[in-house]
C-alpha cells in the first residue's frame, strides 16, 4: 500500500508518493504563479491552484501502488473565498499581500494589535484575514456579498477533494482563535469591527478526516471514499516533518519565507507582541516567518548577474566574514515585515557602501542579513534549543547552512527528505488515521536527519559582535522607513 501526501507551497506545488515503510517513491512538481495586478498586491487563480495539485497527485498515482490515504498540507493566512456553491468568488489573496498595510498600521499604532495578541498569541500583518476582510470591506464589498465561505490554501484543497468546508487549527489559530479556549473567539472580531465577518469562518477542527468525493476521484486518479486528511499548513507540517515534535525543539524554514520557530507546551500571551501561534496536535508551535526570504536570494542573484542561488554562496565565499564592513537589511517585501517585529514600512538597505566593495561583498552581505534574521528570531522565540533543524530550498546552499551555525552558535541538521511539509503531512495522517498512536512516535519512526553542520568557535565570536551591529543599524535606519514610505506614496 501507499500514502500520498501533497505540499502546496507558495510558489511550487509537490505530491510525494510513500511506500509501505514510509520511504519517499516518487515526486512530482508544479510551478504555480503568483500574479501582482497592483503594487502591493500578491494573488493566486485558485482553480489554476487545484489543477496543479490534481496534476501532481495523478502523476504520483500512477507511479504508486493502491494508496491508503492522501494527506494535505499547504501555504497558510491569505484569504481564499468560495461562494455557497464552493466556487472561487474571485483570486485568493495571499499571506504575503501589502494591500492592507496601512490598516495594519493603524492596528498597531493604536495599540489594538497588542491587546488582540493577549487572546490570540500572534501579531497583525497584512497577509492575516481579518486584514484583508477590512480592505475588502472598504474596496470590494460586493465579492464579500457573493461569498459564504473563507479558506486558506489548505482548506481550498481538502474542499475540492473532499465537499468538506472546514478549517484545520493551524490555519485558525489566527487571527480570531483564543488559543487558551482553542475556539474562535466572540470577542476578537469585535475588537476590528468584522461581526459581519463571523459568517464566513468555517468550523475549526483538529487534523480533519473526510473521503474523496466520486468528482474529486475522477479527477485525481484514485477510488473514491479514499481518506483524505488534512494536516497542519505548511510552516507547521514541515516543523513536524524535521522532527520538531517536543517542547523546546526547533526549525528552521529556507524558503519563500524565513520561518524560525520551536515547540511550546502552552501559548506565552503576556509576551512581547510579536511573531505567530500556532495550535498543533498536542500543543503549539511558536513561529516567526517573515516576509522576505529566498526571494530576497533571487533578487540578490538577478543584481549581480547569477543565474541560480548556488552561485551566490560560491561568489559569498571570496569575501571575509562582515563583508568588508558592508551591511544588508533584507526586508525588500513590499509588506514590510511581520518578524521578528511587525512593521508594514519596513524597507530594506544596503549600508556602507564604498569603492572598495565589489558583487563578492555584496554577496557575503545578503546572506549575512538572511542568517542575521534567523539569529533575531531564534533569541525572540526565548527557546535555547541544543540544534537547529534546517529545511526549503535554502538549505541545499552550503555556504548559507555553515554561516546560520556559525551565527546562531547551534549544531544544523538537515532531513534526508526532499519533501519535508510532505513529510509532516505523512506523520499526521498516520495519526489521523489510526496507524500511529501520536505524531511524535510516528516522526520517530520515520524522521531522519543528516549529520550536523558544527559552529566554528572563532567565526561565532565575531558574528555575536556583528549581531549586535545589526541590531543597531536596523533600529536607526527604522526612523527613516515612514519618511520613504511617504515617498513612495508621491510616486
């Protein structure tokens, strides 16, 4: 027998066929585009969405034998509408969409972000839908008229494959769950004035279980009434799938977004008012995905005239650790940055430039910046983990992988895996499904790490003193992001 597990990510959408003894068989991929209709704007056709997903599983599906259940996981936040008839109202809307940055703002300035945070356990950022609900409200009322339903990805997926409108925790946990109750709370969408929105929150459940509908089937190559079972979104699913199933483990995502996060037994509310919490099978997950990540990678590429990210870690490797005194502030989202602080003007920067600098530090100097972020959120998640699992498509960078130990001081694993979300979808199905008795004997049986990736000592000592360097120059140059945001404005 097999399982299938599907990981819709962000910009690349990825079945992973399992054999009996849980070996990845086989993998397929789709490239999925995310369009920019205005500035700002990031959205997804989310019937081109379901068509990769059901490209890749019947490609997988025909290369497995009989399959016992297929699991799901995928992008989270965002804002994916459905009518009453379960048809898209329009483009869904997605985590990393600037529309609403300026009622973000607003939130925060006020000090009404925090007060939400005490019952909710995570910041506003513009991606989250009660932010969306609000520019939507103002811009669009009419598709909120035609809607009945609100979804993230993952929700999108187990409807299609399922008739099923449910929300899994993970993807309710904010912005309206009280996650003390673990239950949408009465009083959130008061606080942001969206009563009206209440309506469109599906049912939150736990690692939801339902069949593949006779449609769905057809559709995807498999017998109807197979298993379907949707596990927690992605950030969750791949923290699973490295094996951060404990209180005080953690990991780290190198992908579309940094996402440094680690295991907790209950949610810190009375904390600072940053980063996101997530309820898990058992427990939560404290996390800070930002906005910028391997984007940020790209661009860096694109400037210096690379054709793949590998070479920039190669070209990195001709500069000296500090880059020659050159300094990278990597928040090029147009959203700003939601970890580890929240601030939708945030900008990025390139500081100290001079004719002594050439593509070698520049290079040096994005990844820097990256691995610096990791650092900032790992000490602001007030874990002391003994190592950091690593995973996404960063983690195939050695370079990149040898300056995060050194910067953040800790031991790097990465999972044998290629698929990782996939693999923590796997380990919830089992669960859901009966076949393991909880997800952590089930990443027990089936995680494995690669051999660690040791700090240099040395190197640690001068990247703790460039940490703080960082920090500094990030908190002077943050004076300077309204007055460009102003800017930007008149352009």
């Amino acid at each position: 027998m097999a399982i299938i597990c599907v990981d819709a990510g962000t910009t690349v959408i990825k079945a992973v066929g399992y054999d009996s003894a849980g070996a990845e068989t086989a993998v397929a991929r789709r490239e999925t585009v995310v369009s920019r209709p205005a500035p700002g704007h990031a959205e997804q056709d989310m019937g081109a969405v379901w068509d990769a997903v059901a490209a890749t599983v019947r490609e997988v599906a025909a290369r497995v034998g009989p399959v016992d259940f297929v699991a799901v996981t995928a992008q989270g936040d965002g804002c994916w509408l459905v009518g009453p008839d379960g048809e898209p109202t329009g483009p869904a809307i997605l985590w990393n969409d600037a529309r609403a940055a300026t009622a973000v703002d607003g939130w925060i300035r006020t000090g009404l972000a925090e007060a939400a945070f005490r019952l909710n356990g995570s910041s506003a950022a513009s991606g989250l839908p009660h932010a969306i609900l609000t520019w939507l409200r103002a811009n669009d009322p009419d598709r909120l008229e035609r809607s009945s339903a609100m979804l993230t990805c993952g929700g999108w997926i187990f409807a299609r494959m399922t008739g099923e409108v449910v929300a899994e925790e993970s993807d309710a946990s904010a912005p309206f769950m009280d996650l003390r109750e673990r239950a949408y709370s009465p009083s959130l969408p008061r606080m942001f004035g969206l009563e009206w929105a209440e309506r469109l929150l599906p049912p939150a459940r736990s690692c939801p279980v339902a069949e593949l509908t006779g449609a769905a089937a057809a559709t995807l190559g498999l017998p109807a009434g197979t298993p379907v079972v949707m596990a927690p979104y992605d950030i969750a699913a791949t923290a699973l799938g490295a094996g951060a199933v404990a209180p005080g483990q953690a990991c780290g995502i190198l992908g579309t977004t940094l996402c440094t996060e680690v295991v907790v037994e209950s949610p810190d509310l009375e904390g600072p008012p940053i980063g996101i919490t997530i309820a898990l099978p058992g427990g939560y997950l404290r996390a800070f995905p930002t906005f910028a990540g391997t984007e940020v990678v790209r661009w860096t590429c694109g400037l210096l005239g690379l054709s793949e990210p590998g070479e920039l870690g190669d070209l990195a490797l001709l500069s000296e650790p500090g880059a020659g005194g050159l300094a990278f502030l990597p928040y090029l989202s147009p959203a700003g940055e939601r970890a580890p602080f929240s601030d939708p003007l945030a900008r990025g920067a390139l500081l100290g430039l001079s004719f002594e600098h050439g593509r070698e530090h520049v290079a040096r100097a994005a990844l820097e910046g990256l691995t610096m972020v990791i650092r900032d959120c790992l000490v602001a998640t007030g874990a002391a983990p003994t190592e950091l699992r690593v995973c996404g498509g960063g983690s195939a960078n050695a370079t990149w992988l040898r300056m995060i130990a050194d910067v953040t001081g800790l031991p790097v694993r990465r999972s044998v895996d290629a698929e990782v979300g996939a693999r923590g979808a796997y380990l919830v199905g089992l669960t859901a499904t009966g076949a393991a008795p909880s997800v952590a004997v089930a990443a027990a049986g089936h995680v494995r790490l690669r051999d660690a990736v040791e700090p240099d000592p040395a190197r640690r000592a001068f990247y703790d003193r460039l940490f703080e360097d960082f920090l500094t120059l990030r908190a002077d140059n943050a004076g300077t992001w309204p007055l460009l945001g102003g800017m930007r404005s008149r352009t």
